[in-house]
C-alpha cells in the first residue's frame, strides 16, 4: 500500500492502522508541511512529489503497489481563497498526475482523502452523501474535481475507489505515536490544546449569533484514529469487490458548538483558556453534522474513540509529546 502525504496528520495515523492490521505500506512525502519523524523507521520512505511520473512508477516496481491511499494536498480554506491556483496544482493538477501513474501502473484500488467542503453551506443537517455538492471555496473545488476524476477514470480503467468525505477530523494517537504536528493550525481543538498548554494567549470564538443552542457554530469532530481504521476497513471493501467504487461520509453524526469543545480542552487542562469574542467567517455554516450512515452500512465501522473528552485528552497528550519533541529539537 502506497500512502501519499504519509508523514501528515491524517496520513501517518492511516500509515499506523495499516501497520496495525498487518498491511506492508510506503509512504510518499514532500515533507512540504509533513514531517520525517511522523513515518515509522521500519516503513520505506520516499521523499519526492506525487506528481514526479518516473518516481512513482519505481516505487509501484519496487514495492509492488497494489493500492494507493491519497492524503497528499494542501488542506487550510482561508488559503485556497488567497491563493485559489496553489490549491487546484497541489489537490487537483497533481491528483490527475497521480491518477495517470495509478493506471499507466494497472494499481487497481485507489482511496480519497475528501472533505465536507464540497457540500458547501447544506439546507439540510445531518447531511447524507447526496446532499448537493455546492462548494463555496477553492478547496471544495479543487476536492470535488478530484472526486469527478476517480468517478470518470473508474469508468474508463480497471480501477475502484473510495471517496471518503471527511468532517472536522481531531485527536491522536492514542498510543503517542502520532499526531497533529503542523505550526500555525487552523483547527479548533488543536488551537484550543496549544491555548491551554501556553503556546496561544487565546482562542477566538468567530460568531456568536449562530441558530445553535448556544450561538456558536456546531461541528461533526472524529477522532483521527477512527479516521485511520475507517481507511483500511475500505481498503478490504475495495479488493473484496473490485467491481464497486464507494463514496462515503466520515464523521459522527452528533456535532458540538464552539464553546462546548472549549470547555472540554478546560476539563482535560484543569485550566482556563482565554476567549475572544470575534466576528463570523464568511461562508462558516451554522451547524455541519454528519449521516455516516452509509458508513456504519457498508463497513465494519465501529469507532472506539466518538467522545469529545477523549478526543481531546488525545490531542491534549499529543500537544505535550510535541512540546518535549521542539525542546529536545524535532527528529530528523
């Protein structure tokens, strides 16, 4: 199994399910915004761009790829409205490279790292996968064309895929083997651990006026490593039945506002964080839960981690190991 982008977040928690459940695995990384020491030493690491043809093709001959797992791509909202073009070469241009080296190959199972975003603002809520898809940011759309690549090519190649539509992915491992390690993050519980650990004088609470039970935007938050497990049980849906693509939601199904996920990083820190009332974001939804119905349908899913207090304990646990990691210097 092929991982791109295996040093990240969500990609080097797939990398320890895998590993876990007995998948021999390689990663690819450009280490853009992943890290060396995210990749275990044992697994073969390949440092290069998912859109370097001649490098792929030697990592499928050398490890006789037989899937690839695609969470490489830039992934920060307010960014792909500044810069809408790096947005569509890292998540579209270099998926469709990718894409090509998958069926010049004959690799016959491919699995997508997707978002939320391409539904946009839903009318409805919990939102099922067919929820219109109506992105309202560069990001939505450079995932949403993916998602109509993998469609057009399942069609035309021997190739099935999954689509996997993640909701507000949280937490780590809770081994400590791995987790949220990128400067300058956007996500809440992870701005709210480094707030309460003092790496941030404060969090701000961006709307306060949503139609909400408190008036702060509600979210679907999955722990990561049931994230991880959901990957690897598609994996097997996919080699068990090469003949069906799958296009799933990953989340929940119970969201919670702003304020409740502060409260908790409070509980697990035994100490206040600073909360600074801010304007809404443009395009922010009131609430965004998930339907992982299909989900739970389709696949032995059963998560282990669905409760806010433990996935913030993790990412809290995480947060610590990584102070310790920047004092004694990252590993290389």
């Amino acid at each position: 199994m092929l991982v791109t982008g295996g040093a990240g977040y969500i990609g080097s928690h797939a990398v320890l399910a895998l590993q876990d459940a007995g998948w021999p695995v390689a990663v690819i990384d450009d280490l853009s915004t992943g890290f060396r020491f995210a990749v275990p030493e044992e697994v073969a690491f390949y440092e290069g761009d998912i859109a370097d043809a001649g490098l792929l093709a030697r990592i499928f001959a050398e490890q006789g790829t037989q899937a690839v797992m695609h969470f490489a791509g830039s992934v920060v909202v307010p960014e792909s409205v500044e810069n809408p073009l790096k947005y569509y070469h890292n998540n579209t241009a270099k998926s469709r490279a990718l894409l090509e080296a998958v069926v010049t190959a004959g690799v016959p199972h491919f699995l997508f790292s997707s978002t939320a975003a391409t539904y946009g603002l839903p009318e409805v809520s919990p939102v099922t996968e067919d929820t219109p898809q109506r992105p309202i940011n560069p990001y939505g759309w450079s995932k949403l064309m993916t998602e109509r690549m993998l469609v057009d090519t399942a069609a035309a190649h021997p190739l099935n895929y999954c689509a996997l539509r993640y909701f507000n992915v949280a937490g780590a491992d809770p081994q400590g083997r791995s987790g949220q390690s990128t400067a300058g993050a956007t996500h809440l519980i992870k701005v709210a651990v480094e707030a309460a650990l003092g790496k941030r004088e404060n969090v701000s609470v961006f709307g306060t006026d949503y139609a909400t039970p408190d008036g702060t935007g509600v979210r679907d938050y999955i722990h990561v490593s049931d994230l991880a497990a959901a990957h690897v049980l598609a994996l097997e849906a996919l080699i068990a039945e090469p003949w069906r693509s799958l296009t799933m939601n990953c989340g929940y199904g119970r969201g919670f506002s702003v304020l409740e996920v502060l409260d908790a990083v409070e509980r697990a820190a035994d100490r206040k964080i600073e909360r600074v009332m801010a304007p809404r974001r443009a395009g922010d939804p009131d609430a965004l839960v998930s339907d992982p119905a299909l989900l739970k349908a389709t696949l032995p899913w059963r998560p282990e981690h669905a409760d806010l207090d433990r996935i913030v304990a993790h990412a809290l646990a995480w947060e610590r190991e990584l102070s310790e990691l920047d004092l004694a210097g990252r590993r290389a």
